[in-house]
C-alpha cells in the first residue's frame, strides 16, 4: 500500500461536492438545529417534485427498505423474492422485518432479477418482490409489475442505482407500488448518508413517517415546524430512522447539480462502452437516453484471475469493486437451492470500474487500456 502513495489512484467512486455543500452545511450548524427540521422538510419537497409524489427522507438506503416492507405488513413468516446479486442490505432490510428473503437468479443481460427464476420461487407465503435495479437498469420491470399483480404481491424497487433513470417515459420513483434509493456517500447524489421512500400510498406514507421517529404519531409535522411531540400515542414498533438537516442540507445541494452529475456518467460510461466493445469482457448493455449508469461493471471471460487483475490496475493507479459477492453464499441466507447458474456462474468474474462525476474521459481512456494490457 505504501507505493500507492505516491501514484494518482483513480478511485473507483466517490463523493463529489462543491463550495454550496459545504457553505450548506455552514448554515446548518451556525444555525445550531441539526437534528430533523426545515432541511429536511426542504429536501422532501425538492424530491417530491423531482418524483411527482411524495417522498419520505430517511436515514440510509437500508433504513428506507427496512420501514417499506414493514409498512407494507411484511413480517416473520412471510417470504421477499430478491435476487442474490445485490448489496446485503437489500437482505438485511428483509429479515430485520423477520421476514426471509429467498435468493432468485439474474438475467445475464442485465443482471438484473429473473422473473422466470422467481416465478419458479413463488411459495403461498411470498409477499413481496424486490427487484434491483443493477447499475440503473431496471431490466423487465413492467412485467415485473403485471407478475405482482397477478399474484398479489407488494414490489418495493431497491433503486439506490437508478437515482434518475427513467422508463417507458417515466422516472423511476414517479410511478409504481414502493421505491426506495440511497444517498450514501457514492450514489448518484449524496446527503452525506440517507435514502428516501417513495410512494402515493397514503397508509404507507403515515406509517413509514411515523416508523422513522419512533413510532411517535405526527411527530413529523411538529419537528418541521421546530417543535417536537411530548405528548403522543405509539400503536407500531419504530425506530431511531429520521434525517438530520446537516444530512438534507448536502442533498438539496445535491440534488440541484444532479443534471450535471447525470449527464458526466452518461458521457464516461459510453466513452467506456466504446472503448471496452471489442474485448473479451462482457459489457452490460445500456440505454443511456434513458438509464443514468451508477457502477460500471464488466464480466471477465472464464479462466482469468480476478484478483491478479484486479491487483495489476491497482498499482497502475486505478481501483475497482466487485459488485457483489451473492448473498446466497452467505452464512445467514443459508438457500434451499444449491446452485443459482448464473448468479454462480457470473460473480466470481464481475469486475467495476471506476465512475464517478469528477472523472474525465481521459481517465476512461487510461482505465480502458490499462484493462485490455491487463486481460
Ligand atoms: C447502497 C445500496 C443500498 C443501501 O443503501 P445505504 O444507504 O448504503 O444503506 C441498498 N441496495 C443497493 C443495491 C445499494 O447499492
């Protein structure tokens, strides 16, 4: 590590922030209110409109799964469709409600769930789906929803890739049962941590409101209008969720450069497009009128050491991820299925390059032809 110092480390993702997030934040604290108040309240209409309905700001993108499988009423008993190529907190979310999540396979064109492979997964105690929107695809996502409906299940979209991608026409989060996104650190915009629920459910939106604050009924108005409830009833189990204005504070700000983040990562991840084409790596395929890529991921072909790789763009400056280690591998999902092909298959080989809106097309370059020396 120590010889890294002294080369430019192409960082695989990162925040990026300008003087108005960190005067923001300034404000906040000369302010002295920090915790949940008009920042936030702010952000939430900022959102609002950007979706066409309401949004429920919360403290990370896990928090924002977490209270929307609750609030959907799902609970110990009952089972969530999910594919295994996610981040653990798309897991974790679902069996901190006690439900079980039940690993299903990807299409290897997008990564994306397999509604085959979950149809083959459907159960009587399946409640919910929770489709993945991988790098910012969305995959099949209509029938996603006409499968839904055919079997009474709830969907709640785990979009903490698809800040800003758009389908059919319309913007993920602006249509649909229950969407979620982050904004941690590296998303497409950040509120330094944070996530937000996204519905027009009515009854999903009170609860979710109250389940941030401790199950505290209408504690949420009284903190945006800098007071707080002291005395409440509290009829559901909540928890210590809401966002703090120095966290909105940085996500109004953030979200007001979006157009510019936006169309940087569409730029990078079509230079790459091109010039990664003619290779042995497998691209994902994307529509980048209408998909705002977050990771940009590629398959190796079979027989290459990842690490060796992955190891020989380190010391030439540039870093990479792996997104993700199947949770279908880990020891708390323990899976009634053995095998899930092409999850198994593909893992051990995805490699993510570098994007991120501070990065410029000659850093693309420069990935691109350290990759096709390394491979
Ligand atoms: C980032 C992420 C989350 C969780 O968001 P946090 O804000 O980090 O809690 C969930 N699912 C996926 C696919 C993610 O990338």
């Amino acid at each position: 590590m120590e010889s890294l110092s002294k080369i430019k480390v192409i960082r695989l993702s990162k925040s990026c922030l300008s003087d108005n997030e960190k005067q923001a934040v300034m404000e906040v604290l000369n302010h002295e209110h920090l915790g949940m108040g008009s920042e936030v309240q702010q952000f939430e209409e900022a959102l609002s409109e950007f979706f066409g309905r309401p949004a429920v700001c919360v403290v990370n993108g896990t928090a924002a799964l977490h209270l929307a499988l609750q609030a959907a009423g799902v609970g110990a008993g009952d089972e969530v469709l999910v594919q295994s190529l996610t981040y653990v907190a798309s897991y974790q979310s679902i069996s901190a409600t006690g439900a079980t999540p039940v690993s299903c396979d990807i299409d290897p064109k997008t990564f994306c769930l397999d509604l085959q492979d979950a149809e083959r997964c459907l159960t009587k105690n399946t409640k919910a789906i929770m489709p993945v929107h991988y790098s910012g695809n969305v995959g099949e996502l209509d029938k996603i929803y006409f499968f839904a409906k055919k079997h009474n299940l709830r969907v709640i979209e785990d979009a903490a890739h698809a800040f800003g991608t758009v389908f059919q026409g319309k913007k993920i989060g602006g249509f649909g049962d229950i969407t979620c996104f982050s904004f941690d650190g590296i998303k497409n915009i950040t509120s330094g941590e944070g996530g937000c629920i996204v519905t027009d459910d009515k009854e999903i939106l009170e609860k979710v409101c109250n389940a941030r604050l401790l199950g505290v009924e209408k504690d949420t108005e009284k903190r945006f209008s800098g007071e707080r409830s002291w005395s409440f009833d509290v009829t559901a189990q909540g928890w210590r969720y809401h966002m703090s204005n120095i966290m909105a504070a940085i996500g109004i700000e953030q979200l007001k450069r979006f157009s510019e983040f936006s169309k940087k990562r569409k730029i990078l991840a079509k230079k790459y497009d091109k010039l990664l084409l003619n290779t042995n790596l497998k691209l994902l395929p994307s529509d980048y009128d209408e998909v705002v890529p977050h990771i940009y991921s590629t398959c190796l072909p079979e027989g290459v050491d990842r690490e060796l790789v992955r190891s020989k763009l380190l010391k030439k400056g540039v870093q990479t991820g792996v997104h993700y280690q199947p949770n279908h591998w880990l020891s708390l999902y323990p899976s009634s299925r053995k095998e899930i092909n092409t999850v198994d298959s593909v893992a051990p080989r995805i490699v993510s390059l570098p994007l991120h809106a501070d990065m410029s097309v000659t850093d693309v370059e420069f990935i691109s032809n350290s990759l096709k020396e390394v491979i």
